[in-house]
C-alpha cells in the first residue's frame, strides 16, 4: 500500500503548557511502540487534518522527526477530538517493524448496487463500519471492498466470511458476524400508511369538540 507522509517535532510543553500549544496551530502527540522509547512529539493541526482527510488514519504513515536521522514508519493507533468541536485533540503514532505482523482496524467500502434496493423493496444496513485485521505492515489496505450488488434478496445477509481479501490479510472478527443485512422498506411504508387514518380520526375529534366548545359558549 501507498505510505503517506508526515512532518513532526519533538515536543517539550507538558500540562498547562498544552494549551498554548494548541493556541499555537499544533496536536500533542506521541510516539510508541513493542520495544521502542515513548517520544512526546507535536505535529501543525492543518498538516494532521490534510492527512486525516486522505485516509491516515488506516494507512501507513512516512513520520519524519525533526533531528531524527531517518522516518519512522507509523500507524494512527488513537485520534481523540474534542466532544464539542472537530479539531484534534491528540493523536497517537504506532511504531511498527515490517517484519512483524500487527492489528489494526480496516475501513470497509460498499461497492455495486443492491438489486432489492434499487427495486424499493428494501433499505441496507451497514452493522460494521470497519473490520480488525491481522497482516505485515506491507501488506496492510487502505480499505475493503464489499460487493453488495449480490443482494438480490430481502432475505439475504453478508457475513465477514463472505469476504474478499487479500493475499496476506487476515480477518479477526467472527466469521459468522452480519456486515450487511435489508430491511424490508415496503413494511416500514405500509406501517406509516396504515398509522394515517388513525391521526386524522385523532384530528377530526379534536376539532369536533373544539367545535362543540364554540357551540356551548355561543348558546
């Protein structure tokens, strides 16, 4: 897979000096890893973002440091964000050794169309927006791909043992696991359906003893 780039420095604020730091246009970070030296370290807030939106948090990642005589490769292991707005909080890099096989979390991507959904018929639901996989860094996808044009069917489900993967990649989620699965959209429809009269009667007896109110009072 594509190894993405990254610029970082090492970082010395610590506690309250946090804050100015963050007021400065940077994320804390650290870098970790099996074996390796915990390094504090701080990246442009702008930089992480661009990063972020081209797929860093599931691909490897080229870290130079400032000083250091060559890159690290890395893998995101954490990003924490704000509760109440989008920036980056901190961010955690993984140090990994390409001759050592590592887990992470693998993004899944729908890929065709659902027969039975384009027909109306039903509505898809997406169970698992990612799958942890076992593989050597090199070997590590951007994404995987789900076909769901083979649900044709309203009683058709894909399981994580229906999946393509590639050679070298190894799934660790149970097999029998629902990825993707319908819902019957028809029946959703016919409950709203057969729920409308029932309002309207609701209405029409409102406004009957609003009326019979007015009556009272005029008499």
């Amino acid at each position: 897979m594509a190894t993405l780039e990254l610029q970082a420095e090492p970082r010395t604020a610590v506690g309250q000096g946090l804050r100015k730091l963050r007021d400065e246009g940077y994320v804390p970070a650290v870098l970790y890893g099996h074996g390796f030296p915990s390094q504090p370290l701080q990246v442009g807030e702008r930089v992480l973002e661009r990063l972020l939106a081209h797929g860093g948090a599931h691909s490897l990642i080229s870290l130079s440091i400032a000083g250091a005589p060559e890159p690290y490769t890395v893998l995101m292991r954490e990003i924490q964000r704000y509760p109440t707005r989008p920036q980056v909080r901190h961010v955690d890099f993984y140090h990994v050794v390409m001759t050592e096989k590592l887990q992470t979390d693998v993004p899944l991507v729908l890929v065709g169309q659902s027969p039975a959904v384009a027909s109306g018929m039903a509505a898809l639901v997406q169970n698992l927006d990612s799958v942890e996989v076992e593989c050597l860094p090199g070997d590590l996808p951007a994404a995987l791909k789900i076909d769901i044009s083979v649900l044709e069917r309203t009683d058709q489900n894909i399981l994580v043992s229906d999946m393509v993967v590639p050679p070298g990649v190894e799934i660790l989620e149970d097999p029998e696991t629902v990825l993707i699965t319908l819902a019957f959209a028809r029946v959703a429809v016919e409950e709203e359906e057969a729920a409308l009269p029932e309002a309207e009667e609701v209405e029409v007896v409102a406004k009957g003893k609003a009326a019979r109110g007015i009556e009272e009072e005029e008499a």
